[in-house]
C-alpha cells in the first residue's frame, strides 16, 4: 500500500467512527430530551400538589382558629358560671343555716 492509500483508509475509519458518535450523540440526545420532559410533567405535578396542600393547610387553620374561638367563649361562660356559683355559696349556706334555726325553733326533727 502506498501512503495515500493508508492515509485514505485511516481517514475512512475516522468518518465511521465519527457518523457512529454522532449516532450515539443524536440517541442521546432524544434521551436527554425525554427526560427533560419527564422531569417538566413531575414538576407540574409536584406543584398542583403543592398548591393543594397549601389550600389544605389553610382550610385546617381556619377550622382550627374557628374552634379555638369558641373554645374561648365557652370557657369566658363557663368562668361566669363558675363565678356566679362561687358568689352563691355563701348566700346558700346562710339560708341553710337559717332552716336549720327555723327547724329548732319550730322544734321539728332534722330530716
């Protein structure tokens, strides 16, 4: 072989091996491309769902706050209760303490 034609045959080889990279670099390419659309339709979906978390949680907080505002009522009249009843006993033990005086007096047994 003269040196051209060694020259011709390395250049050949060179071009094959040059379309087969080329080739794999368009395979790759769609790959890369699939996978980036992939990646889009997971983002999309990652941020409805984030989204609807979100209008999950404030629908809780605002159930939650709710509540505790009648929470805060009822025990405000629960205190008044309590109070009103505390301001009674001495009232109530007074008038039992007067039957008892009108039931010795009147002389009839204590039940």
């Amino acid at each position: 072989m003269n040196p051209t034609d060694v020259t011709i045959e390395v250049l050949k080889s060179i071009r094959d091996e040059t379309k087969q990279t080329n080739s794999r670099l368009d395979r790759l390419t769609v790959q890369v491309d699939q996978l980036s659309e992939r990646v889009d339709v997971t983002n999309e979906r990652l941020e409805r769902g984030l989204s609807d978390l979100a209008q999950r949680i404030v629908h809780a907080e605002i159930r939650t706050a709710t509540a505790i505002a009648e929470l805060a009522g009822t025990v405000r009249e629960m205190t008044g209760v309590l109070k009103n009843a505390s301001e009674l006993r001495p009232r109530v033990e007074r008038c039992e303490q007067d039957i008892v005086e009108l039931r010795t007096r009147l002389e009839v047994a204590p039940r």
